[in-house]
C-alpha cells in the first residue's frame, strides 16, 4: 500500500508477488474481510487492500512487468502435480521457478479448477486465467488436461515417473 502511495508500482508489484502468486485471483474474488476489520474503519474509511491489490497487479500487466521467470538452473527433478485449481497452479509455478520439471494433470477439460469452473465469469473473466497460465507454460509448466489420475494414468505410474507428486485436488 505504501509502495503505491508514494507511485513505485514495480516495487509494488515486486513485493505482492513475494507472497502472492496470483493478486489477479485475489483482487477480484477475495471477500476481503480485512476491510471491515481495518482499525481505519472505526473512524475513517477502511484500506481498501482487494482494489489497490488488483490495480497493482493489472498495472504489472499492462506495463509488460509480469514476464516467464525461468529458472537459470534445472534441478533434474520431476514433480507430477495433480490439480489445477489456484493451489496446485501456485505449487507448480514455484517447482517450476526452482528449477524442477513439473506437469499438472487435471480431470476436467481445461485448466484452472475452482478458478474456472466453480467462480462466474462476471466476477474473474477467464481470460485472466489463460493469461496466467500462458507465463507458466513460457516457465515450463506442462498441463495435460481431460487425465483423471486413478483412472485414464494410475497413481503408481506417476509415483514410478516423477521424484514426488503433489496432491492439490480441490
């Protein structure tokens, strides 16, 4: 909030991106229940955290800040994530980001879980997510979408094919 206030938007994008994968998700279907409980709320207006956290990062992506952050050095580890929702998406860009050679595998027809197919597109146009997913695959991020593990792949193939397997299934 500082950072925008005093008009260092790189920053700012640089420091909520040290905690946050996602502020495109957030800022626009979070419920924000830290507003009604700001201190400023008891005689002033609250932080509006949920706007400044959307303009910061629509900024960063206007601006062209938001690029692929491929890892200078792979680790030759392959990590299987199975899920595609926000959590296995965040597990498999920060693997991704270490160095390590990741897959995601989702059940349903396209990538994004709850972000696609449980939030209305009113509230987070898809588009936003495709975006998202377009800098991973530039990370190498691979999604294989339309795979149920267990039923199309056995978990044992995937526990024999990769080093460790994450389980973000919703």
């Amino acid at each position: 909030n500082d950072l925008v206030y005093r008009w260092e938007w790189k920053a700012a994008i640089d420091m909520l991106h040290s905690t946050n994968n996602f502020p495109e998700f957030t800022g626009r279907i979070c419920p924000a229940p830290c507003e009604a409980s700001c201190t400023l709320n008891l005689e002033d207006s609250p932080v509006t955290i949920k706007t400044i956290e959307y303009s910061i990062v629509e900024k960063a992506w206007q601006e062209g800040w938001i690029q692929p952050q491929i890892a200078p050095h792979k680790s030759g580890r392959r990590v299987a994530v199975v899920g595609s929702g926000p959590a296995g998406m965040a597990c498999a860009q920060q693997l991704a980001r270490a160095g390590h050679l990741v897959r995601v595998y989702e059940k349903e027809n396209r990538i994004g879980g709850l972000l696609r197919y449980g939030i209305p597109d009113f509230k987070l146009n898809k588009a936003v997510i495709d975006r998202r997913i377009a800098q991973m695959k530039a990370e190498g991020v691979k999604f294989h979408a339309n795979i149920h593990i267990g039923k199309d792949i056995p978990a044992r193939k995937l526990m024999d094919e990769f080093h460790a397997v994450v389980l973000a299934g919703g």
